[in-house]
C-alpha cells in the first residue's frame, strides 16, 4: 500500500521539471523580445542623433549665410575691399562644414552605446555615394571662376547636388546603420540548456529633412537660406514583400 | 485487496485534475509566449507608422505589413494571417498608437468558458517625430 501511494507523486516528479522549462522558455523569450525592442530603439536613436547633428551644421551655414552677405554688403559699401569679416565668416563655415559630420559620427556612437549598453554600431557603406555619409554635403558656390580669384569675393555655401537633395534620398547626407547586439545570456537555462540570445541585428536610418519638403515647397538660391532643417527617421529598405502577400 | 482499489480510485480522481494543471502551465506559457510576439509585432508596427507618417504610404498600411512581417518570421501561417491578424492604429495627438491583436490556440478543455482560441492584445505607443 505504501509504494501505491507513490504513485501520483511520480507523475508530479515528471511533471515539476517540464513545468520549470516551460516557465523559464517564456522568460527567455521575454528578454529576448526586450534586448531587440532595446536594440531597435538604440539604432533608431544613434541615426536620429547622427541626422540631428547634421541638421545642426546645416542651419549652422544657413544661418552664416545670411551673417556673410551682410557682412559682405557692409564692406563693400565702406569699401573695406579686403573682406576681413567676411573671410572670418567664410572660415567659420568652411569649420562648420568640417566639424559636424565627425561630431554627429562620436554622437551616434555614444548615444548607441549608452541606450543598448555594448554592441556595435556601424555605418552601411554600400557604394561611393554612402562612402559621404558622414558629410554634410555642401560646397561653396562662386558667381564666376574669372572674377573670384583667391576667393577675395565672398561665396557663399549651397547643396552639393541640390536638386536630388532631399527628394532621392540616397544622395542626401543620408545616415544608415546597422547595429548588432552581442550575444547575451537569458537569465535562465544558461548553464543546465545552453540557452543563448543570439547576435541581433537591427537597421537604421535618418536624415535632415527640410521642414515643408513634405507639402513641395520650392527651395531657393540652393536652399540653404533658411535654417529650418530638422532630423527625421526614414524607412529603411526591408523584405515586406512576403507580409503583402499574404495580408491581401 | 479492498485498500488497494481504494488508492486506484483516488488515482484515477487526481490524474485527470493533474493533467489540467500541466495543461493549465503550457496555456500560460503559450499566452505568455505569443503575448511577447504580439507585443513585438505591435512596436514593429507602430515604428512603421512613425516612420512612414507623412509619406504617401498610409501609416496604417504600412503598421499592418511590419506586424505581418513579424509574425511570419515568427512562425503564423501565411494561408490564415490575413483573417486573424487584426491592427488597429489610431493618431494621438502628437503619438501614434498601434493594437495588434492575434489568436493564441487554446488547451485548455473547458468548453463554454473559453473558446477555441485565446485573443492576445498588445499595444504600443510611439512618439511622432515633429
């Protein structure tokens, strides 16, 4: 009678340990899910940075615009034909120009590194255009070659390719990352299962948007007169095309 | 020979509670399981809508394919997504919001109180930018 009674406890010891994997199954695909929602989040915010300091220098130079041709306008009227305040300008562009796109790159990797806490965060260099990602993008425009030797005159700065600018997106001071998570242990069935969170990926990218580019408003004059740039994630390329299918 | 009926009896009583309760664990485990998955089909969803808002895609297109996109990568079947997937998206004031609700099957047998399937709602809320 006594080895009868047993019986259901058998079953309840058969039973406890698949009770403790399921649990610690659900908790693993727990951590899984949050590492990439973090993940996500960490590189939908490094692009977003990156894409904000460009922003930065891009209305950091629109502004001087507007500072150089008053300053030009002056010194031609009290004919101080030497520019000196004009070149300081023009100088304090050219640095502009210079300076952001390596501060919005530090920027990206930081704030990637201080919202997932390790991993990687890259650029996606894919061709020659995407090699410029980290520029902003702009030159300096002379009214004539003939006229403006030794760059006396002060030019002022435009968009590199201002017709694509922000309508193709590819040629914009367009910002694309991948980040990888490192492999990471769940909190549970590390040891006795070997379970792992694998390495996550997760793309990202961004650029500086023009406010009212959306509502087709004509830029002008090369359309950095105006400092109204403003970082905005965009879609990044993936295959949807499975998803479409079989929504329909 | 009368006692030992007596603990089949009591046997045969409990297994069937038994075999409820360990059903009644892989029910929360598969609620558990796909409530994760649903709720990671939702942000994926509603980062789509952000991030497509303003564009000629409509945001709520563009919520309903993530959401898709993610549960077949996570195993749904392509033949039955359609009917069972259900998003619904709506505009806050300055956030998008995104339900993404999907069937969880059900094992549990007690017929009348739940039915067939269990629905599991995740919601997720995202900032618009600008």
């Amino acid at each position: 009678m006594k080895k009868q009674r047993g019986q259901v406890l058998v079953l309840v010891a058969l039973a406890i340990p698949a009770i403790i994997l399921l649990i610690a199954f659900t908790l693993a695909v727990g951590k899984l899910v949050y590492s990439k929602i973090r993940l996500q989040n960490s590189a939908d915010g490094a692009a977003y940075t990156a894409a904000l300091w460009q922003a930065r220098g891009l209305n950091v130079i629109s502004d001087l615009n507007w500072a150089l041709l008053a300053a030009g306008g002056a010194e031609t009227v009290s004919l101080r034909v030497d520019y000196k305040i004009s070149k300081a300008i023009m100088k304090v562009q050219d640095g502009a120009k210079a300076s952001f796109p390596g501060v919005a790159a530090l920027a990206m990797y930081y704030n990637f590194k201080g919202n997932n806490g390790g991993g990687v965060c890259l650029p996606v260099v894919t061709g020659l255009q995407d090699a410029k990602m980290f520029s902003l993008r702009v030159k300096r425009y002379r009214l004539s070659e003939k006229l403006d030797t030794g760059g006396i005159i002060p030019s002022f700065m435009v968009k590199e390719q201002e017709r694509f600018w922000v309508e193709q997106k590819k040629t914009g001071p367009l910002i694309r990352v991948i980040c990888r998570n490192s492999a990471a242990s769940p909190d549970f069935g590390e040891k006795l299962l070997h379970w792992k969170i694998p390495a996550q990926y997760a793309l990202a990218s961004a650029m500086p948007f023009r406010s009212g580019a959306e509502s087709g408003e004509e830029e002008s004059l090369g359309g950095l007169w105006l400092p109204h740039f403003y970082p905005k994630l965009i879609p990044f390329g993936i295959g949807l095309t499975k998803a479409v299918k079989a929504l329909q | 020979m009368k006692q030992k009926g007596q603990v089949l009896v009591e046997t045969v009583l409990v297994i069937p509670f038994l075999i409820l309760m360990l059903l009644l664990v892989l029910q929360t485990a598969l609620v558990f399981t796909v409530y994760y998955i649903t709720n990671y089909a939702s942000y994926r969803a509603a980062r789509a809508a952000v991030i497509h808002f303003g564009e000629k895609e409509s945001p709520e297109a563009a919520a309903r394919q993530a959401a898709g996109a993610v549960l077949l990568a996570l195993g749904a079947n392509t033949k039955t997504l359609g009917s069972s997937l259900s998003v619904r998206s709506r505009l806050l004031i300055d956030q998008y919001e995104v339900t993404v609700t999907y069937p969880c099957r059900n094992l549990l047998p007690v017929p009348g109180v739940i039915g067939r399937y269990i629905f599991i709602t995740a919601k997720t809320c995202l900032p618009l930018e600008r």
